[in-house]
C-alpha cells in the first residue's frame, strides 16, 4: 500500500498511502473487529454457530465488494467514497461474527470428546497455521500479478471454498455437545432452527 507499482497505476489502493494512513486504517480496523467480535459472541443463544460463520462469509464478501470498488473510485464523488467505506467497514463488522462462532463450534465439539481435548486443540492450532501459510501463499502470489485486485479476488475465492465445509458442518452441528445421559445438546435446541 505504501511503494507505488506503475503496473497497477489505476488502483486507489496501491502505493498511495503513507505509514501514519495505513496505520490508521489498521486501527480502525481493528476496533470494528473488536465491536463485532463482542456483538457475535453474545449471539450464540439465538443463532447457529454455522449461521453466525455463513453470515461472517456473507460480510467478507461484502466487505470485499466493496474494497475493489473503492480500489477503482478514482474520480468518484466523495460522498460515493464514504458510501463503499460504510459499506465495507459493515461487512468488517460482520466477519467479525466467524471467528467466536467457529471457536465456539470447535469448543462444543472438543466437549463431547474430554480425553482428546488437548489433541483437538493441537489439530487446531496445526490447522490455523497451515491456513495462515497457504492464505499468505496464495495472496502474495495474486497480489505480485495483479495488485491489490488479486489479492481481493483471491481472497473472495477462499471464502467461497470456506462454504464447502461449512455447509458440512451445517448438517451435523444439532448432534455436537450431545449429552450421553439426555440425549440432548445444551443449549443447542433454542437454536435448531436457525
């Protein structure tokens, strides 16, 4: 965001910014994350944790629109600009919501298994990394040929390979945290259906 590429001279969002913006941007960011990150987590008594993860994709990909949009609004009125901001800082609020959700998931699903918790963990924190590794890959590639744009392309393609397993764990989420004794999920029945 700071080395201007003259490959990508069209892109609002590549090499036009200074340390103190970019840091800026970053802090704003993070306090959306935040926000979102306490009002989905005190969401999971009404919804599905997978429904709290399909709508954080849903925001990511709206997040997403909205930055190639603002990475093409050169000669856009201001008040447009401000618009797609609004409009990718709402969809930053809610991606937020995936990751307590999925946290959440993991955590009633090491729940049935007490013996394995640690190893559920460890797969886990295994899992992230590799995400993180092939995430950074794929970006870093998409983003030496196409600038800002493919990394946002590439990203969105991640999302919608995310739906794959979700739409998996949609189907069995009413059995996780399954009570032995009861036969029931607690907590899980108020939100069966949603």
């Amino acid at each position: 965001m700071r080395e201007p590429d003259p490959r990508f001279a069209d892109q609002m969002l590549m090499g036009r910014f200074d340390p103190i913006a970019i840091s800026a941007g970053l802090g704003v960011g993070l306090l959306i994350f935040f926000a979102g990150l306490i009002y989905w987590g005190n969401r999971f008594k009404a919804l599905r944790r997978t429904t709290i993860i399909f709508w954080g994709l849903v925001g990511g990909a709206v997040l997403i629109g909205a930055a190639v949009a603002i990475n093409h609004s050169e000669g856009f009125a201001p008040l447009l600009a401000a618009g797609l901001a609004v409009i990718a800082i709402a969809g930053l609020f809610v991606l937020a919501g995936a990751t307590p959700a999925a946290l959440g998931l993991l955590a009633d699903i090491s729940e049935a298994f007490p013996h394995d918790r640690g190893a559920i963990m460890g797969l886990y924190s295994v899992f992230l990394a590799l995400g993180q590794i092939i995430g950074a890959l794929i970006g870093g590639f998409a983003a030496d040929d196409f600038g800002i744009d493919g990394l946002l392309v590439a990203t969105l393609v991640l999302l919608g390979v995310a739906l794959v397993p979700l739409a998996q764990l949609r189907r069995w989420e009413h059995q996780v945290g399954m009570n032995p004794q009861t036969g029931h999920a607690p907590g899980l029945e108020a939100r069966s259906g949603r």
